[in-house]
C-alpha cells in the first residue's frame, strides 16, 4: 500500500490566465493527466499551477503576457494539503502588478515554499544543455531554494551586493580613481564573501546528492539511453586542493583579483560565475548528446530533483510534466511512467488522450479543447 502524499494541490480557480475559462478545477493526489491537442491550452494550465506555487510562469518572463486577451490583470487560488494541514494560496498579477497571499495574508515566496514546492519539466526547457552557465546555476538554485526556502534571502542578499559592487567597479573604470576604491571594495568583498561561501557549500551539497541518486540502481538515470549521466559541480575559483571554499579563501581571491575588477570594470569573482557540469562516459553532453539524450536526462534529472526534495524537507514537491511522451521510445516512456507513479503528486500534460485511457496508475484525467476543461470519458 503507498504511503499518503504529504503534500497536495487540492484545487485551483483560474480567473482571466491565458486562453483558459475561468474555471475552478479538483485535482487528486497521484497521476493526474491532461490531455488535448497542442494549442488548445494543456500548458497553460500547468502553468498556472507552476504560477500558484511559485509566483513566476517557467515560459516567460513577461507577467503582462499572462492576462487572457482583454484583461490587464489575472488571478489564481488554490488549496494546499501539507502534512494533513489545510491552506489556502492565493496570486493576483498583472503590469505592474504581482500579490500573493497565504491563509488569507500577504506572503513571500519563502512562506509559499514551506507549503507548496514545485518542480516543471517542459519540452522547449533544454537551455540546461544548450544556454549558459546562468541556466545551470538556476536550475541548482532553485532546487536549493525549494528545499531550503530560507536561502532566498541569502541569494537576495548576495546579488543585491554583487550589483551595488559592479556598479562602485563600472564607476572606477570610467573615472579611474583606483586608489579610493581599496576601502570600498573591501566592505563589498567583505559582505559578497560571507554569503559566496553559504551559496557555494549549497551548491555542493545539492550537486552531491542529486549524483548519489543518478547513480541508483533502477533510478531515474535509466531512462538515458547509453551510459549513467554524471554531473559535477564548478565552482569559481576552482578549489584547489586543501581549498574548502571557506570565506577566508574567497577573501584572499577577491584581494588577488582586485585590480583586474578595476580594470574590467566587473566583478570576476564568485558564485555568480560557476557552472555545472554534465557528461556522459566523459563526454559533455551539451556538445556530443542527441536531442533525444538530453530531453531524457534532463527528464532523469527533474526525477532525481524531485527525490532530493524529499530527502532536505520530508515530503515531495508538485511534479509538472509536458508532453513526457515526446522524443522517448516507448521503453523509456513506459519507465518514466512507471517512475511518475508513486507517493506524491503529478500532472503530465498529454497530446495522446489514447496512451493514457485504461491506465489504472491515473487517478484524474482531464481533457482541454479551446480553454475549456472537461473531464475525460
């Protein structure tokens, strides 16, 4: 018998979002599926799910691109069940405009996370391969964020001092007044140090663990095809050895590089500029991996995500899955179903209402055709 799932979207009311009817939706904790045919509004809804628990679309950065054609504003509610405890979330956004309330009051993102995490996989979402460095650093600080949702205000902190220092370096490089600077950029370095180090030993430990379970027997790494993928994480500086990445070491590697910051006019310093590295029998799978490889890992690697999550909090993030059928054989499409079955909560959005009919693992199946949400018969 499965154990309960901790944690539960219950519900959600959609007022205004995208092409989708307003429209108040029941979900069930286990598979739920979504299926119609492209356009007609399956992504839009887990996208308001993603929206409700994490005050952002994974599509856009746009909130004005949100609001149904017409409208300048939308809002979304839903009910949360976490560890048997009932609450209520709530997001209004528009331009200009962005509320998110918790029980009834106004809420942080840190607050919404403690009862509500979420995770999305999502067919264009290949940027982990083909963007930059900026891409795998937020697909680590997100996961770190989720599950441990007092480090945003770490990460706040640091980019906040990171943007006040390359503005004081942009002003020497223009001005030149090099020997001012000393003592300025000392009380930034100073700050930038102490949070680098936390960031950086998160980062760490997050890349640690998602290895250890990409490295199970039977695990998520089984859907790649070929060789187990590995990842490893590439701090700035590189540690060399005996370096623990301690704030003392990120001091003295601000102090030697002072003069280069000046002279660029930016920072270069940092975890700003680490990266992650993921490859296949030593081989970068950025570079060398088919669409194919990479779509599955990052699939194996949203999984592993998922377990970690469970592991630093005690219960499961929402899992959102796009069109998880798409560019998977059918062995690995039957293993990722296999895998998405279990104690906690998915919605798989499906152009193929047919491969899911009958199947006993779906607890709720629901069909979307112009916006409009149905249940499947």
């Amino acid at each position: 018998m499965k154990k309960p799932t901790e944690t539960v979207l219950r519900s959600l009311n959609c007022v205004s979002f995208r092409n989708l009817q307003d429209t108040h939706i029941e979900w069930c904790a286990g598979l739920n599926v979504i299926s119609g045919d492209n356009g007609h509004g399956k992504t839009n809804l887990l996208e308001a799910c993603f929206f409700l628990a994490m005050g952002r679309s994974f599509r856009t950065a746009r909130v004005d691109a949100l609001p149904r054609r017409g409208s300048s504003s939308f809002s979304l509610g839903g009910e949360v069940s976490h560890r048997q405890v009932s609450h209520r979330l709530g997001v209004k956004a528009g331009r200009g405009l962005r509320e998110r309330t918790l029980d009834g009051c106004q809420s942080d993102l840190g607050r919404t996370l403690g009862v509500l995490a979420c995770l999305v996989f999502a067919a264009p979402r290949l940027a982990l391969f083909r963007g930059g460095p900026d891409d795998r650093r937020r697909f680590l600080d997100r996961g770190i964020v989720g599950g441990k949702p007092f480090m945003v205000e770490t990460y706040r902190d640091h980019l906040r001092a990171l943007r006040q220092k390359n503005r004081l370096l942009k002003q020497a490089r223009q001005a030149r007044p090099v020997a001012a600077l000393r003592d300025q950029l000392a009380a930034f370095n100073d700050q930038l140090a102490g949070t680098a180090a936390t960031i950086r030993r998160e980062r760490e430990d997050y890349v640690k663990r998602l290895g250890k379970v990409l490295a199970r027997d039977e695990g998520p790494a089984e859907l790649v095809p070929g060789r187990r993928p590995e990842i490893s994480y590439q701090p700035h500086p590189t540690l060399e050895e005996g370096m623990t990445g301690s704030r003392e070491q990120l001091m003295a590697a601000y102090e030697e590089r002072a003069e280069d910051e000046i002279r660029r006019g930016h920072a270069l310093v940092g975890p700003q500029r680490d990266d992650l590295s993921i490859h296949q029998d030593g081989a970068e799978m950025s570079r060398f991996a088919s669409a194919g490889q990479q779509r599955a890992t990052l699939i194996a690697l949203k999984m592993s995500k998922m377990l970690v999550h469970k592991e630093m909090t005690g219960s499961y993030p929402l899992l959102l899955v796009d069109d998880v059928d798409a560019e998977l054989d059918a062995h690995r499409t039957r293993r990722a179903l296999h895998l998405l079955s279990g104690p906690y909560q998915v919605l798989v959005a499906s152009a193929s209402a047919e491969a899911w009919a009958g199947d006993r693992r779906v607890v709720r199946h629901l069909r979307v055709r112009d916006g409009i949400i149905s249940r499947f018969s």
